[in-house]
C-alpha cells in the first residue's frame, strides 16, 4: 500500500532553511493551514454507516524509509469513528511525537478501503485544499530542515514529547505552479531511488564484511593461512614442545588435563590442549580462571580503579571509555580480580556472552565484575593467539555455544571455560598467525571505514536533492517552459487566489445520510437470515443510572487489573445483561468488537465523567488504551448496583470472580461463543460445538477469524464445566479449562 518513498537523514548541523529566500519566478510563499486542511474533521455517524469497512493504520504500519503503509488492518467505521485519528485517500499522515517523528515517520494515504481511513492518535493529518499536490507535501514535510524546526517547537514531557497542530498551520512552504509540482515530485522519487539502491547495497557491505573476519579467523584456526609458511620453515617446531615446557613449569601440584594426540584435520605440528592447561597456575596449583566477586556491584563509585563489565567488552577490543568505577578493598580479593597486562577477559554471563577481549599495555587500574572472566595465560604461549582462537565461530566460539545454548539464561561456569579445547602451533608460527591477521583486519577496518563515509556521501545526497527541489533548481520551471512553447500558465499565486476565492464562496452543507442501522447481534445466523430489525424501544427513565450502578460494581471488582480496560467492561456489562439478566436494554451487535452496543457505552462514558460516576483514562500510543477507575460517586452506586442485582448479584460475582483471570482476548472469546450460542438457541437450531464455533467463525466478523476452532472448543468446555451457559442450554460438565 503506497509507493517506495526514501528515508532522509539529517547529515549536518547546517541545514537548509525550509523556504529559500528567494523564490524562483511564479512560485509564491504560503502556509501549510493555507494550501491545506491540517488536523479535518472526523465524517459524522449520519454520514457513514457503522457497519462500513474502513482502513485501520496503527503506527507501526507506517515504515519510516520507505514511507509506505504495510499490512493494514480492516475495521468498522462504528469501531474506530471515537477514539482514533481519521483520513481519506490521498491524506498526507504524518507521526507527532517522539522519536517517531525525528525518523520521518510520514506517508500518503492510498488504497483505503472505501476511500477512509483511521489510525494512531499520534498521526497529524495534511489534506490538500488544491493548491498543493500530496507528494509535493510529503517530500516536503520529509525534510530534515523541516524536521528540526518541528522538534524545536514539541511540547510535552520527555519521552513523550509532540509538534503542536499550530506549528504545522504557520509552517511557510513554497508553492510552485501545479504541473511543476508534479515534474517536482516525480524527480524527487527518480532521484531517491537511485539514492535507495546505493543505500541498500552499502547496507549489504558490513555483513559481507563480518563474514570476511570470521572467514580470516577461521583460515588463521585451522593452519590455512600460514600453510606455505610452514612449507618454508620446517624447522619451526612443533605445539607439543610448548605443552611439554608447560607442563615442566607447572610441576606435580598442577591438576589440568592436555590430549597428547591430535586426531583433527588441523597440521601435525599444533597440539591439543585446554585454555585451562594454558594458564598460569595459582598457589594453589589450579589454573588462574576466575572471575569477579558479585558483592562487588554495590562498592561502585565515581572514583577509583576502573570496574570491567560484560558491556565494556565488544570482542574488538578492551572500552574503558564508558566504565564506571570501583572502591576496590585490600587484600587477596582485590588482588585475585585485578587484570594485568595481557590478560585475556571472557564475558560468562549476561547477553554478551562470548565476547573476549586483551587487556592493554600499559595497563589500567582495573578490577572485573562477576560477569568477567580473566585467563592469565602462561608466557610460552602467544595471548593475542588464543584471542583469535576464541572469536572464531567455527573453533572457540563453537565450544562456548554448545555450553550455553539451552539455558534460561545464558552463562558459563569457569570449569567450562577451562574445558575449551585450542590447537595450539608452535611459538613461532602463533606469532605468523597473528601477524597476518592483523594485517588483514586493518584492511577490513580500512573497508568499513570507507563504507561508513560513503553511507553518509549518500545520506548527504539524499539531503540534497530535497534542498535543490524546494529552490526550484530541480526541474525546469514552469515559467520557462511556457515560454519557450508560447503558452500560458497559471502562476502559484493566480492559483492560491483562485482557492481563497473558492474557500470564500457561500457554504452548502452535504446531504445527510441516512443512518442504517447494524444487523442485531442476536437475530441472524447462518441458517436463519435476520428479519427486519424492529424498531429500538423507548429507554425507562432510570436507565443510565441503572447502567452506571452495574459499570460501578464491575469497575470496582477489576479496575486494578493490568488487562481491564473497553473490552472486558465492553463484554461484562453484556454478560450481566445475557447471562446474569440484569436488563440494562442494550442493543448489543456483532462488530469487531463485539458484542458491543457502541452508543450505549459512549452515552455511558459520557455521562459517567460528568457526574462522578467513574473515571475513564485514555492512555495514548501505538493503540490507544482506555481504563476506568472509581470515581467520587461510586459508594452510592455500589450500594444501588446490590439493589438491582438482587438474587443475580451471586452470578454477577462468579462472572467477575472469572473475568479477574481473564485476558481481553480470552474475555471476548467467552463473551462472542455466549452471544453466537444464544442466537443458535433463539433460532431454533441444535446447538452443538461445531455449530457455535461456525457461527463465531463464519457469520459473525472477519476479525473472529484469528481465535482458532482448538482454542474455541476448549473454552466451550470450560464454559459448558462452569454453567457459564445461556438459559435453556444443556450444561453437562466438560472439557479443560482455558
């Protein structure tokens, strides 16, 4: 839905400003409030039908660098008329707050089903007055300039923050005749696509890149990369002589275990052993593979050595830029996790873990949290070596996956990390190794350096081609081109005159509609078409009151649940009418949302506010949530709601006892399967699963569609094992819970 449009990024601080001075010859400066309607209202209810399909675009669907609608949803026009942002095809849309709004959350509106559309609260809505075309207005409010000013003038608190409707009414934007605001735009999205496919197949680079190191790490592992080497020094050693010396240094008391074969595809030469036997041994004779103290956390200070955790290691190197400090305590403890130079930290726990880094000479002051690992390695072997070693994927990475992977929570024991298996060359080629590693890292690093320049080349070009297209200097003007064919045209002036003459001109109101009423929820079913719908009986006098006393009672049992909002007061006030019988008169329907009598609990909300009834709050977002709260009224109508509840009043307990454990989801399952088995049973059709399920899925909304025929059977179960059953219903006990 929608073209390919182009995400812009501001690329310097010194951006153009939105109208240029001076404006090309038959351009004019005007407004946004002026060439369009910012923020038009909402079509009436006599206008649409209810049950009229329209587009429903949350803001998520909205894609911030392309511009276009994705998967929007279908609703009814009833569904979505209160509450919700309204537009109509060829509407620019446009994200108010933060970060939505810096990330150019924008589009045009096309393809709406029946040509309207209703979205997130957080939408502004441009709609042309005619003397702007809707691309026009889209690139334009896609400017970083634009973008800027506007988060200049956002108001709100932070996280939180919106651009007022004002700022978009006294924007000035530059009007060009109405065929070069088309060449315009047209140039605009030619020029964007190509700046698309640069930026795209940059964006391919620093994968090819990652798989180039791993590529280097794996050759440097296996003996690939250094196997010419070894052909010109055959004298250089073997790996077991390393393993030999190790363990002559370490003597009787040392405790870890070495292969003394190799049965790998890896050269003769390399030996096998583990991290742990590379280690420098403790007093104690055990291998110097420790981590930090978990007390430590709480000794974190402004001052003091630096305190090494897993976000400090990114795997390329030690980053103590953005490490906090530790009053470190004397003694052995703060002796066992300080680093020294060359030491090789391995995170173990966190969602880093894996990552490996060496520490630096000089070395810093530094102790290591309970995430870190530190392997003090023994001077036979190179440490820069095994760093490569365990950032291979396909060799200590490996090793390290196969530990952690399955876990609730990924981490390594310090056993584990000693169990790492490395094939280890002798001393000289380790050094080879890692000087031909390095030597193609830097040239890696050299590429993704240039990649990164030529991302912003692009992003800057991208800039530039919308600064160049609101100066005129993108496509010849209108003025010329109609001089050079002889012709006239109509300047943007002559045409913004023309529309204020037109906007001036006497008022005649629309026709009005009549309003069709929705298809009664508890009359038609598949097999019985629904008859004429009656006429709506006249309310009694004392039903809002009798309305509100039941909503208090409800609000008052759920109102602390975290998932009790529109929906589940929606489905009970319907249940304590169907199922528990209070008579509320309802005209409950099967919308999306149903059953739901929309009127009524509009009319409901209303008058709640006014008199104190109960509180109602409206949580805005992505989708805007609705909770309801006590409000300074309801003592007296919890005291009336017993009233009119009567001997329902142990029913209406049970019913809320359950809607306390329910979901929203799970509570319009139970709601919908109660309605659709009571139509069944009014129709005089044999109620059976199969039957009630079809009803849900077939004949009721396209929306039902989502709640699979499993998940439905299952809580017709527990519907049938709990009496929660219209009268006249059979209620044998069956089934599982929900």
């Amino acid at each position: 839905m929608g073209r390919r449009r182009s995400n812009v990024q501001t690329s310097s601080a010194a951006e153009a400003p939105l109208v240029h001075t001076e404006l090309p010859e038959g351009w004019a400066r005007s407004t946004l409030a002026e060439v369009c309607h910012v923020n038009p209202p909402k079509p009436r209810r006599d206008q649409v039908e209810p049950t009229t399909e329209v587009t429903f675009v949350p803001m998520p669907a909205v894609d911030a660098t392309s511009g276009t609608i994705a998967a929007p949803q279908i609703r009814q026009f009833s569904d979505v008329r209160i509450g919700f942002t309204a537009f109509r095809d060829n509407d620019v849309i446009m994200a108010k707050i933060t970060p939505c709004m810096e990330n150019g959350k924008a589009a045009v509106a096309r393809g709406l089903r029946h040509g309207l559309g209703f979205g997130s609260t957080e939408f502004h809505v441009l709609r042309s007055r005619g003397a702007v075309l809707p691309d026009y207005v889209y690139h334009f409010i896609r400017q970083p300039s634009f973008r800027s000013a506007a988060a200049l003038e956002m108001t709100g608190s932070v996280g939180q923050k919106r651009v007022p409707a004002s700022f978009l009414e006294s924007a000035e934007i530059p009007v060009p005749p109405l065929a070069e605001q088309k060449r315009i735009a047209d140039r605009i999205e030619t020029l964007l696509k190509s700046v698309d496919a640069a930026r795209e197949r940059l964006a391919k680079v620093p994968a090819i890149l990652k798989r180039l190191r791993q590529s280097i790490l794996a050759a440097a592992c296996s003996g690939q990369l250094t196997e010419e080497w070894r052909l010109a020094n055959p004298g250089s050693g073997r790996g077991s002589d390393i393993v030999r010396a190790i363990r002559e240094d370490r003597g009787t008391k040392f405790q870890a275990t070495v292969e003394d074969r190799d049965e790998t595809d890896h050269p003769d030469t390399w030996a096998v052993t583990t991290l742990g036997f590379l280690a420098e041994p403790t007093l104690k004779g055990r291998s110097f593979v420790t981590s930090g103290s978990r007390a430590w956390a709480g000794r974190v200070g402004k001052h003091g050595p630096y305190f090494i955790r897993s976000e400090n290691i990114n795997t390329e190197h030690l980053r103590l830029d953005c490490a906090v400090h530790v009053n470190a305590p004397p003694g052995a403890e703060a002796d066992r996790t300080r680093v020294r130079p060359n030491d090789l930290l391995l995170t173990i726990t966190g969602n880093n873990v894996g990552r490996t880094a060496v520490v630096p000479e000089p070395c810093p002051d530094a102790h290591v949290s309970q995430h870190v690992a530190i392997i003090r390695t023994s001077r036979r072997c190179d440490v820069r070596f095994l760093w490569l070693w365990l950032r291979s994927d396909q060799h200590g990475q490996a090793q390290l996956r196969s530990h952690f992977y399955g876990q609730t929570k990924p981490g390594l024991s310090l056993e584990q990390v000693k169990s790492v298996r490395v094939f280890l060359p002798p001393a000289e080629e380790q050094h080879e190794i890692v000087r031909r590693v390095e030597e193609l890292m830097d040239l890696v690093a050299t590429i993704s350096d240039q990649v990164r320049s030529s991302a912003k080349c692009v992003e800057r070009l991208a800039h530039a081609v919308l600064v160049s297209a609101f100066r005129g200097e993108l496509v010849p003007a209108e003025a010329e081109l109609a001089r050079t064919d002889g012709r006239g045209y109509e300047s943007a002036e002559a045409l913004l005159t023309r529309i204020r003459a037109e906007s001036a001109g006497p008022h005649i109101p629309p026709a009005r509609r009549p309003r069709i009423s929705a298809k009664p929820i508890i009359t038609a079913t598949a097999a019985a078409p629904a008859s004429a719908p009656s006429a709506k009986r006249a309310h009694s006098s004392t039903i809002f009151y009798r309305r509100a006393a039941i909503a208090a009672y409800i609000i008052d049992r759920l109102h602390a649940r975290p998932t009790f909002g529109r929906v589940q007061l929606e489905k009970c006030l319907y249940l304590a009418e169907a199922y528990v019988g209070i008579d509320l008169e309802g005209d409950f329907k099967r919308a999306a949302a149903g059953p739901l009598d929309a009127e009524y609990l509009y009319k409901l909300e209303s008058a709640a506010q006014k008199n104190g009834w109960f509180v109602k709050r409206t949580i805005a977002g992505d989708k805007t949530r609705h909770t309801y709260h006590p409000g300074t009224k309801s003592p007296q109508l919890l005291a009336a709601a017993e009233k009119y509840l009567g001997a329902g009043k142990a029913k209406m307990d049970f019913l809320l006892g359950w809607m306390e454990k329910f979901d929203t989801e799970r509570a319009e399952i139970v709601a919908t399967l109660f309605a659709a088995w009571s139509d069944l049973l009014r129709a005089g059709h044999a109620v059976t699963d199969d039957a009630i399920i079809t009803e849900v899925r077939e004949n009721w909304h396209e929306s039902k569609k989502r709640f699979e025929p499993d998940r439905l059977c299952i809580a017709l179960g527990w519907m049938r094992k709990q009496a929660l059953v219209p009268a006249g219903s059979e209620a044998p006990p069956s089934g599982d819970e929900q």
